[in-house]
C-alpha cells in the first residue's frame, strides 16, 4: 500500500515562456498549490505556459478546471498554455472532457498568439462550458469524503492527514472511487453492509498508519 503522492511542481524558463512540470495527484486537495504555481508560471512567462503532465498520477475534475481557469485567465492576457505530455489518467480525462484541443500546441511558425475563435470552437465551448458544470456537480460528493475522514478520526483516534492517507490508500488499493468507498462507509455506520474487500483494506491502512505514528 502505498501513501498519496505529494504534488512537486517545477518552473523552468524556455525562451519567452515558462514551462512547468507536474508530478503526483491532481485532486481536491492540491488545488491551491497547483492553481498558485501555474499562476506564477503565467505571471513569468512573456507568451504562456507548456505543461509537462507525464508524472501526474491522479487526476480529477478540480484539476481540469484549474487549467481551464489558467488558459482563460492566459488568452486575456495574449498568450497560451499548452499540454506537451501526459499521463494515461490525464490523457483520459481531455479525451473525456473533449478538451484537448485548447491545450494544443502552437502553431510551428512559432505564432503562438490566440486566434479568433471559429463557429466549430464556439459549438465546443458551449459543449466544454456543459462539461465543466457537470464535473462541478461532480465536486458536491466532497461532503461525503469528509464525513467519512471524519469517521475515521473519531473511531480510530486519527488526526485528519492520518484519515485521508487510509481513504486514499483503501481506494487506490481496492480499485473504488473514493467519493464511493467514503460512501460506503458513511453506509456501513448507519447500519448498511460495508464489503468485506473494502473493509479488509482500510483496517490494513489503519494499522499502517497508527504505526508510523507510533514510531514519532
């Protein structure tokens, strides 16, 4: 079992833009730092941003809707953020989300100043303005996540880091969602069946935890 990976940003310049590489989760709780280091990579940068996303882990729909926010918070200011490499999961979720194309790279005359957008980009951009509401909505299952942080503090004396290492640790290592395995537990407290499978994972991240603990 392994313990969430930790968010490393790194800013390099290139010429008359800055490129950022991205390791670990992008999720809820790496929102702030991320969203402040690509905002310095912009502030930085003369033209924008190139984003190395090859080393993310984990990504989710709080992240792309930062770099969403980053690219248009870029074409105000005349310039560009594009994806040059990423992940499976990253890859995933432009496919998903069909937003890859507004990461694109520039254009290899070197003119990487934003265009007018065509007919065909307005229809994409309603659909991705949809897209992105509907990941909001997605966000609305943070409460269940909490709760069952919360359930674990109390019931095994965590403190709240010790209790999402053991969600995310149970739902990396059973293959669940973690919005579903926090909702299986809430469950499981009100008198519902928590799955064996489930169960046996976060009693194994519970005792990983208390113990490294014990060790401080």
């Amino acid at each position: 079992m392994s313990l969430p990976c930790l968010l490393v940003t790194t800013l390099r310049l290139d010429g008359d833009r800055v490129g950022v590489k991205v390791c670990g989760e992008l999720d809820l709780d790496s929102s702030e730092p991320l969203r402040s280091a690509l905002r310095e990579a912009l502030s930085r940068s003369v033209r924008g941003v190139d984003l190395d996303l090859e080393g993310v882990s984990f990504c989710d729909c709080s992240a792309l809707n930062i770099l969403l926010n980053l690219r248009h918070r870029a074409l105000k200011q005349d310039k560009t953020v594009t994806i040059h490499s990423t992940s499976a999961v990253v890859d995933r979720l432009l496919t998903l989300t069909g937003t890859r194309t507004l990461f694109a790279r520039p254009d290899p005359d070197g003119q990487d100043t934003p265009t007018a957008p065509q007919p065909q980009d307005a229809d994409a951009a309603e659909e991705l303005r949809i897209e992105v509401a509907q990941l909001r909505r997605a966000m609305q299952t943070r409460p269940t996540i909490d709760l069952a942080r919360g359930i674990l503090m109390a019931s095994f004396r965590l403190t709240s880091d010790e209790a999402w290492s053991v969600l995310v640790s149970a739902s990396q290592n059973t293959n669940t969602k973690l919005h579903s395995l926090a909702g299986d537990l809430v469950t499981a407290v009100k008198g519902g069946a928590l799955p064996e499978e489930v169960q046996e994972h976060l009693s194994a991240a519970v005792v990983k935890v208390t113990a490294a603990a014990s060790e401080h």
